[in-house]
C-alpha cells in the first residue's frame, strides 16, 4: 500500500509537527528563491571599522557594525514598505524583541545630538537572523537620561533604527541590573550560589532589589504595551525580563508572549535557595512558550516546577489547572556564512598571512573567553602547563594564545581573577619560556572582527574549558572559520554547545587538569582523516543551525500554539504495558559449550552490531563516530579468521546494517554475510543477492525520511541512516530523556501521518526507531539464509550445532526461538521428517540433556516453511528450483536442522531480560568466548 507523502496532497496539516514540517520545508525553499540580501555581495564586509570590539557581555565574539546589526531591521521596513506599494508579497510578521539592552548604545553628543553604537553581545549578534521577521527592538539604551527633551530625542533617533528605548535612572540600574541581576540571578544560574561575602547586609538589601527587579520589568511591560498591535509576537529574553510574561499578560491576556533564557537553569536544588523562586517561577509560567538551550535546562525548569511549586511537568511542559505552558529546547546558532564570507576579505587575508610568518612551525591553540569567573581561565591555563611538563619535544612547538575580555572591572572578585590569572601565565612563560618565544601569549583585551577571524582560521586546536556556560557561541565561530584548517575543538562538557557540537568536538572536565592535558596532546596529534570526519560533523551542524534557523523555530512554535486550544486538560497513561520476557538466561558456562563444539558435526554462528564491534563511551573522545563507523573489534580479528578457516564451521553474520559496512569489515574473511536483516545474501567470495519479495512496496520511504531529517535537526547528537530497505533513526548519543520524548513525539506522528496506510512495521530499540518494510525481520530471513547455505555448499549433512550472539532488537529475537530444539513445530511431524531425510546422512548419536531446559517454556513463534506446505501438498515429490541472483525464492532452512538442546547455545549480548539461553555482558566477553572457541581440539 503506498504510503501518505508531504508534497503529494495539498491537504491541510492536521496536527501542530505536521504544521511545523511544512513550515520547515517552505522555509528551505524560500532561501533558494529568495536569497538574503547579506549574501550579495561579499565585499560589503570590507565596510565593517576596525575598531569593532571583541564581546565583552556575552558568549559570542566577534561582532557586526552599526550599519550590518541594523540591516535587517531596515531591509525588513523598506519590505514591508514595498509589500504595501506593489502588493506582491504578504506582510511580515511582526516581532517585539524585548531584551535588557538595545543592540545600539547611545552617547549624547550635544543638545538634541546622539550617536549611536553599536552594544555587544551573544544575544545581539544571534538576533541578526531576525530579517524574515518584521522586528521591533525594545530594551535599555545604556544612559541615563533625565530631561524630557533628551528622551524624546533620543526616542525619534531610535526609532529610525527600529529600536524602542527604555528609560532607567541610576537608581533603578544600580538596584535592578547591577544588584538583582548580576548579583544574585546570574552567579545562581551558574552554579555560584547566592553571594556568601557580607551575608547579613546581601540579606537586607536582597529585597529593595528583588522590588527594583519587579518595577524594572513594569516599565518594559508598560512600553511593549504603548507599541503593542493585535497579532504580535512579544519575545523576552533571558533572567533580566523573567517579571515581564506575568505584566505582558495582565495586560492583554490574548497576548503572544514567548520567553527565551541565555544562560544554564540551574537543578532544583539550587534554585530552590533564591528567596522568591516561587514567584519568579509563576511569572515565567504565565508565557505561552518557554524556551532553553539545551534539554537540560528545560528539564531543572520542569523539576523546578514540579519540586517547588508543586504542579505537574509533561513531556510538553508545565501543567497548572489546566493551563499548559510548552517547555522546549531551542539551540542558538550563529550567522555562519558572515564568519565564511569574511575568509574572503583582503584584511582578513592580510591578518591571516602575517599570523602565519609569525607562528611558523608552531601549531597555535586558542582560547577567546570573558574574564570571568564561570569560563575557567585558570583551569585552562594549568592544564596547558601540564600539558608542556609531561611532553617536552612540544616546549619549542606550540603556543596558546588567549584573548581575555576584561568584564566588570570595578568588581572585587574579578579583579582578583584578573591577578591571578596574570600570575600564573607569567610563571609559565618564565619557567618555558625563551628569550625569543614564550609558550602563552595573554591579552586583557578584545579583537576586532577581522583580526578575530583571521584566528580562528589559523588556529590548529580551540581550547574551551567553560566551567558553567549556557551555549558558547565562540566554539560555533571557530568552526566556521576553519574549512581549510580543520582544527580540533576541545569542548567543555559543561558548556551548552557540547550537546549540538559533541559529535566532532573531544569533550573535556575542566575541572580534571590531567584529562584537558591529555586532550591537548590528543588534538595536537590526531591523523588528519579524523580531524577531516569531526569538522564535517561540526560544520554541518554551524551552517545548518544558524540564528536565523533558531529565531524562525522557537516564533513557529510560538505561532502554533495559537492553532490549540489555550486551556485543556492532558490525560494520559500512567500505567505502561509492560512486556513480558519468557526468562533471564544465565551466564554462559564456557566449559560447558567448549564439550559440546567437539562433538559437532557442523557448527554455525550470527552477530555483529554490539558483538563483533568495539565497545564505545558515549563521552569518549570518539564515541559517536564509532557507532556511526561501525568498525571490528581489533582483538576479535585473529580468533574469527580460524574458526573461518573450519571447513566444519560456517560463519554467518547477520546485521541490520547496509552492505557496504559489512563489506569494508568482512571482506577477508571465508563466510557468509546478510545485511539489511537478511534481505541481501552473499559469500564472501561470491556477489549480492536479494531475498527482498517482488510485492514489497518502497512508496513511504519519502514521507519517513522527511520526519527522520526533521527530528534529527531537533534532537542534538541523534543521527538517521537511509538503508534500502529501511530507515533508522538513532538517539544512543542524545540526552536520554530528551530522546525518549522525541522518540514518542516521532511515533505518534508517523503512525497518524506518513505510514498511516502503509505496509511497514516500527520497530522501537532501546534508543532507536527503525521503520521498515512488514515481514523484514531476522527470524524470517534466517530460514531461507540457511537454505541457500545448504544448496551453495552441497551440503550433506545437517547443521548439528549452532551458537547464536547477538543484542537483537526485541523483535527480532525470534532468531533465538528459531533454533531451539525442543520447541514445538507448527508443522506436522511427517513432514518435517521428510523433509529432513532430504539432506540427512548417517549422523552420529549425541546423547539428550538429561536437565530440561529453560527454554522448554517458550513457544515456537516460526510459521510454516514454504517446503513444508509444499510437502504436505504434493507428497514425497518435491522440486528444488534454482536461485535467481536479482529475485529470488529462498529455499527454507529449518528442514536441515538437526539440533539436541545440549547442542544450541543462543547468547545475547549486555541485555537482562531476552529470549537466549545465556548472558555474555558485552563484546569483550564475545572476544574472550571465540578465542577459548578456537583452541577447542579438532573433532574427530
């Protein structure tokens, strides 16, 4: 039956992802057709002064001009200006971004006079993706500004750059910005705690400027109010604004009102200390869509929630009486393509030559970090002195750079950060150090984008040691300014980036100096074909999730919330059916099979995914390139090309993997070899062939893929194969819990849209998804494999010994019911002794178990053979027909079984609850279990 596909029905979406999907995809076609203006022209870069400072407030780094920040917001004016001229296109939403500063800073120059500069930050620069969207800027200006005339001046200058000031006297930002926000709020979110200095006057104070914070977020409501319009879209970010949803709210209740935070939301364990978590969690909770950059801090907010406020988290969000606010994760981006234009500029071709003469025959690492307390300066610089300790031959051969953005220079804390951090770079250079060369070059202070560019380009290793980050967009920059260096990123595993960059970067504990250590000789070491693979998973991911990616994502979730209803109730199951596993086997005795393999007559083996492989860490250096490279275990290697080389023993490798893996791994050894779950067959000395049926219907694998990329784009670290019969979505490397929502958020959707009327199974893993065509399973390929094995091979005698391993999928465990012995056949006993006759010769006695076996209890789940039927039809006349290498018709294989119960050993691998006999606790353990295998004496 063929299956639904997205562009086939113009039919309207029936649910909120279908809606989603579609957006996505009209989204994708409108960059092809209508290019943005900011990839015109290349040289408009060279506009940009160089003087542009380094980010002194946020993550991100290298930042645009005045003219490019407000390109978008006047691009999208003189649109909507055109739209209404020449009605050609419909208008542009509107968008209120409300944020703590505008992204231009203002200096008063005279009576009536201002300038406008440009204000830095990560926030600033990852909105610049905002010109699909009709956007008004609302924040602080940055000055103080009594007079009435003075505010009215400077309201008309602003407005002509779309911005919309806030006024705050000194006052209120001494209490409310610098007081509630940065010294209580921010240190909190980072895992600081509330201040510890001065607790009994912090405790006095803490609630003038708890009261500052609330009136601060008045005035912003009450000016996003004056400019408000029926339709809008108000998104407020970050723990500056967390007051504002509640004021929005209480003013139009009809209000679309998004909140996004920029910072880590700290476990429930620690918010729960802030004296007014509980209101500042209602006041959040009063927005429609609540939005973070990783699924953990969306998981505190929901414990949060739950723990302190006593209301019940969903896999959406948050419930209070009915009302359900979303909680999501929406990962920020960068504008990659500015950081890969600029690579083209002449000044940054400049900088880059002149950096290269200068560090010839030096690899150069680099660090780009605030001075501040949560980006692990220190912890870096100290691993890089261990680093030079344990390996001298790189003393003369390596040097750091670090650009230190001086931050809150007037605090104490950080000035004696400041101290210490000098301290100890002037130690390091006087004990390595030479008269012409020193191993750490430290600067107090920022770069311009150029010279910034020109950096990362050159730079061979990034050093992010973030002790505590919400994203770090510096680690986003550095990636996209090296397609032809290809450097190595070390990542913190504490900064939110290390969820959507863990792929490709060598994730790290800044805390634990000897493993960053490590890691430098690592990265500094590591083949170029690997650093090739990590940076394509990382570029990928930069260019792909940009910022103008991220803000068009969380305002579509935003807009789709509007299409369901604002008050509802959510019933679901809180009961799960549990599945019922027939026994947990025991751990295999290897005295006890090695006794029985000597007697056989003819042995045969299956597995390869997780049980002839390498085990892998999903935190190790290179987890998730293992599991997407599957690769055989390097000391399983010798013992399986003995037992290939048995003319009594016969190989089979069953996988679920495509053909071309299980070529490049198997190629030199003598067996046989399934992929796709038995759907394509060879010897390894032979070619391909099908087992696929002609009537097998292939129309939905359109549809799949479309929800598979769609996922795979949500999900940080998940990844989908596209097999020929079949799809995979995988989740292993993903946040576990995130996964599982994604997971069951994707199976809802499918079974309700794209394979709502087509012939395929879902096959759920363990953290995976797998659609594939129905009746494609291991179980069902596994007779006619041994079939053909027969009619290859000549065999004449029947298969007396089977040792089965493998970590099958639930639904492919009735490989292991397939083979046992003491199982009841549907089929009737003449028959199946008839057919045995076929192939038997004069087979040694083996004497029966006198212990019955577990797996007496289990039921034979294998349907009747096609001989089978064929023999009850048509009596002893039975004709063979010969295979056909496109198409063919396998012969069954369940008639040349000749199996006792001490004879069959069925294992799985690293599973508890399974259909096999015995238990091997991972691929290691199937290492050591084939080499006491191969030492077993010859049969006789």
């Amino acid at each position: 039956m063929r299956g639904n596909k997205y562009d086939s029905s113009p039919v309207t979406p029936r649910t909120r992802l279908e809606r989603l999907l579609r957006e996505r995809e009209l989204r994708k076609s409108s960059r092809f057709s209508h290019p943005s203006a900011e990839a015109t022209d290349v040289n408009k870069e060279a506009e940009l002064p160089a003087n542009d400072p380094c980010s002194a407030e946020g993550d991100h780094s290298g930042l645009p001009n005045e003219e490019e920040l407000l390109e978008g917001v006047a691009a999208a004016r003189a649109f909507a200006d055109g739209c209404q001229k020449q009605d050609v296109r419909p208008t542009k939403q509107r968008l209120l971004v409300v944020a703590n500063r505008l992204p231009v800073s203002a200096t008063r120059r005279g009576e009536g006079l201002w300038q406008l500069e440009m204000s830095v930050g990560g926030l600033v620069s990852a909105l610049l993706g905002l010109k699909e969207f009709d956007a008004r800027w609302i924040g602080w200006a940055g000055v103080n500004v009594p007079d009435d005339v003075g505010r009215r001046t400077l309201t008309n200058a602003l407005a002509q750059k779309r911005c919309i000031p806030v006024f705050l006297d000194e006052a209120m930002v001494h209490q409310y910005y610098n007081g509630y926000c940065n010294n209580i709020l921010w240190p909190l979110f980072h895992y600081l705690g509330l201040p510890q200095e001065d607790r009994l006057a912090t405790t006095r104070s803490f609630q003038s400027q708890f009261d500052a914070y609330k009136k601060a977020n008045q005035m912003f409501a009450e000016v996003v109010n004056q400019h408000y319009e029926e339709g809008d879209v108000v998104w407020c970010h970050d723990y500056h604004l967390m007051f504002l949803p509640k004021c929005l709210k209480e003013y139009n209740n009809n209000m679309k009102v998004g909140w996004f935070l920029h910072t880590p939301f700290p476990s429930s364990e620690i918010h729960r200390t802030l004296p007014s978590r509980s209101e500042l969690l209602r006041s959040v909770l009063v927005a429609d869509l609540v939005g973070f950059h990783t699924y953990d801090y969306a998981r505190h907010f929901v414990s949060a929630c739950t723990r302190i406020l006593g209301l019940e988290g969903t896999p959406e969000g948050v419930e209070d009486q009915g009302k359900l606010t979303r909680v999501a994760a929406f990962p920020i981006g960068i504008d990659s393509e500015r950081f890969i234009r600029a690579l083209e500029l002449p000044q940054v071709k400049d900088h880059m030559k002149e950096l290269k003469q200068r560090f010839a025959g030096r690899k150069v690492m680099l660090g780009v970090d605030r001075l501040d307390m949560i980006k692990g300066i220190p912890q870096k610089i100290l691993a890089f002195e261990k680093f030079l300790e344990e390996n001298p031959h790189w003393r003369d051969r390596v040097v750091l750079l670090q650009i230190a953005v001086p931050t809150r220079t007037d605090v104490p804390e950080y000035q004696k950060l400041t101290s210490q951090v000098h301290e100890i770079v002037g130690r390091i250079n006087g004990r390595f150090g030479t008269l012409t060369a020193v191993p750490i070059h430290h600067l107090d202070r920022s770069l311009d984008f150029h010279a910034l560019c020109a950096l990362y380009a050159v730079t061979d290793v990034a050093l992010v040691t973030s002790l505590r980050d919400g994203m770090n967009l510096v680690s986003y920059e550095f990636v996209a300014c090296q397609a032809s260096k290809k450097g190595v990123l070390i990542l913190s595993e504490f900064a939110g980036a290390a969820q959507s960059l863990g792929a490709g970067a060598i994730l790290v504990n800044p805390w634990n100096i000897t493993e960053v250590a490590s890691s430098i000789s690592y990265a500094l070491d590591m083949p170029a074909d690997e650093r090739e693979k990590r940076h394509q998973h990382n570029f990928k991911h930069v260019t792909t999730h940009t910022s103008q990616e991220w803000a068009a994502t969380f305002v579509s979730n935003l807009d789709q919330l509007l299409l369901q209803l604002r008050s509802y109730r959510i019933s679901y199951q809180k009961k799960k059916k549990k599945e019922f596993f027939p026994f947990c086997g025991p751990l295999l005795m290897r005295s006890e099979l090695n006794d029985t393999i000597v007697e056989a007559q003819l042995r045969t083996r299956q597995g390869f995914n997780s049980t002839l492989t390498e085990s892998v860490d999903a935190l190790g250096r290179n987890g998730q390139l293992k599991e997407i490279e599957l690769k055989l275990h390097p000391y399983i290697k010798e013992p399986l090309k003995k037992l290939c080389d048995d003319p009594k023993t016969t190989i089979v490798v069953l996988s679920g993997s495509d053909r071309t893996i299980l070529d490049d791994n198997f190629n030199e050894y003598n067996m046989w070899l399934a992929a796709e779950n038995g759907i394509f067959l060879r010897p390894t000395m032979g070619e391909w062939m099908t087992t696929m049926p002609e009537n097998l219907y292939m129309d939905w694998v359109e549809s799949v893929k479309h929800v598979f990329e769609y996922f795979t784009e949500r999900t940080p670290r998940s990844h989908f194969e596209l097999r020929e019969t079949s799809l995979v979505w995988n989740y292993k490397y993903s946040d576990v819990e995130f996964g599982r929502i994604q997971a069951r958020d994707m199976l809802q959707h499918l079974w309700t849209g794209p394979i709502s009327n087509a012939s395929v199974d879902v096959v759920q893993g363990s953290r995976s998804v797998e659609v594939r065509a129905v009746g494609v399973t291991k179980g069902a390929a596994i007779d006619r494999i041994l079939g053909e094995i027969v009619r290859y091979k000549g065999m004449k005698s029947p298969i007396d010994y089977v040792l089965c391993v493998g970590d099958f999928l639930t639904k492919d465990e009735d490989v292991y019911t397939f083979f046992e012995p003491e199982l009841p056949s549907e089929s009737p006993p003449a028959a199946r002794g008839m057919l045995a006759s076929l192939v038997r010769a004069s087979v040694p006695k083996i004497p029966a178990s006198k212990s019955v076996s577990k797996s007496s209890r289990l039921k034979k789940q294998r349907s009747m053979s096609t001989l089978e039927k064929r023999a009850i039809s048509h009596g002893n006349e039975i004709v063979l027909q010969p295979i056909k290498q496109d198409r063919k018709s396998m012969r069954e294989g369940s008639s040349v079984l000749d199996l006792k119960g001490d004879n069959y050993f069925s294992c799985a691998v690293g599973r508890k609850r399974s259909n096999a006999r015995y238990l091997l606790g991972s691929a290691d353990d199937v290492v050591t279990l084939l080499k006491e295998l191969v030492q077993c004496p010859p049969s006789s």
